[in-house]
C-alpha cells in the first residue's frame, strides 16, 4: 500500500516550480491530486476559490499552498498595483 493512498491533497500553485514537484512526489504516493492555479482559479480571489473547492467531492485531507508571485524589480521601481499583487497571492491567497 503506498502511503497517500485514499487521500485527496490540493496542491496551488501546482502548474510549475515546487507545486508540481509537489504533485508528482504526492501522486507517486497513491494520493489523488487536486491541482489549483491560475488556469481554474486565482488564490487571491476568495470567491473563485470558494467556488472551485465547491466542485471537489469528497473531503479534503491536506492543503498544500505552494502559489506565489514574485516582480522582478528593486523596492524603488515597484508600483503599488504591482505589490499589492504580490501580497494578494503570497499572503492573503496562503
């Protein structure tokens, strides 16, 4: 039996980097894997996570918060939409 077997994992931010490492790691496990990104919904939107956690069925037995934005530029060059991006997906999105 392998260790995950029976578990469902949400994985965001599971389309590239350590989430889909994640993934692949947690599936080989046994686990079964539910991928959140952008492609089914933005963790800084609360509704649209909502909603998409609506569709699973079944519970839910880990989280894995692995999305995360970065911008490439000094703290004099970043604009306020810009780090207001970051915060909204790195901290509130967690």
């Amino acid at each position: 039996m392998q260790r995950l077997e029976g578990q469902t994992i949400v994985i965001t931010g599971a389309a590239s980097g350590i989430g889909a490492a994640t993934a692949e790691r947690c599936a080989s496990e046994g686990a079964r894997i539910v991928s959140l990104d952008l492609a089914d919904a933005d963790v800084s939107d609360e509704s649209q996570v909502s909603a998409f956690l609506a569709r699973l069925d079944g519970p839910v037995h880990a989280l894995v918060n692995s999305a995360g934005v970065a911008v490439r530029k000094t703290v004099a060059d970043q604009d306020v939409e810009s780090w207001d991006r970051v915060m909204a997906v790195n901290v509130r999105g967690a």
